[in-house]
C-alpha cells in the first residue's frame, strides 16, 4: 500500500513568515499538532520546514530570554525537512520516521509539491484496521471449521 491511499490530502500550512501566534491560532483552530511551512513564491507549495506545537512550547514559552512576539515560523521550524514521495510504500515511510525520529512526513508528488502528510497516527489506524480484519478472518475460519464438522458428523 502506499502512503497516497492513507495520508491526509488536507494540510494546514504557514508561509515562513507568520508570526507563531498565527501559527498558534492555526493549530488550534484546525485541531493540528504541526504546520508545514511552504515556500509558495511561485504559486507552488513546497515544503521546506515543519513547526509544531512542542516546538514552540520548548523553544520559546520554557525558554526566558526569548521574545515570542518577535519570532515567526522559520524561526522555530525544524528545515533539516524529511519528506516521502507519495508513491512510498507505507513501510517504507514508517523506516524513514524511525530512522529520522519524525513523527508527520510531509508527503510530496514527483515534482516535489505538497500533496498531504502522513503521520503516526495515520499508520496505527492503518495497522489496527489490517490487525481487526485478519482477526475476523481467523474467527471466521474457524467457525467454518467447527460448521463443517458437524456437518460431516451429522
């Protein structure tokens, strides 16, 4: 299966220059953890960092010399960027958050244009769905099983 088939096609983004009580206001209102942060300078959305909320938690409200009313996105966000090609495998995807400790990637067509993200979240509901049905198909077996004994011992 590939992360195109499960990943969210909606994706909250923030231009590098929004100030993080925007980015704030934007995670809240949108019941997000993360923004990605595009480069939208020629019309295309690009991804080129992500911010989320512990980001600006730990960066800038834990630390005291930090003036949040003067910071924006690309002052926080993390740009050493991870992205999956939307045509990875889902197993594929979970190898490279685990190898990079990202928990969202931002998932990214051919030619490298924001098309939706995928995250944690996303592969566990993918996972417990596949879990849930091979455990009806074992139920199921063995119900047949046990309707066929009883037939032949009829």
């Amino acid at each position: 299966m590939h992360i195109k088939e499960i990943c969210s096609r909606v994706v909250v983004v923030a231009e590098t220059g929004t100030d993080l009580r925007e980015a704030a206001r934007l995670m809240r209102d949108h019941h997000v953890g993360a923004l990605v942060v595009v480069d939208g300078a020629d019309g295309h959305r690009r991804p080129i960092g992500i911010v989320t909320d512990r980001d600006i938690v730990v960066e800038v409200v834990a630390a005291t010399e930090v003036n949040p009313e003067k910071l924006t996105v690309s002052d926080v966000m993390s740009s050493d960027l991870v992205v999956a090609r939307e045509d990875v495998g889902v197993f594929e995807a979970v190898d490279l958050m685990q190898d990079r400790g990202a928990r969202r990637l931002p998932v990214v067509d051919a030619e490298g244009q924001l098309v939706g993200i995928i995250t944690l979240d996303d592969v566990l509901r993918m996972v417990a769905g596949e879990l849930t049905a091979l455990a009806i198909a074992a139920q199921r077996s063995f119900s047949r099983e046990v309707h066929e004994r009883r037939a032949i011992e009829s």
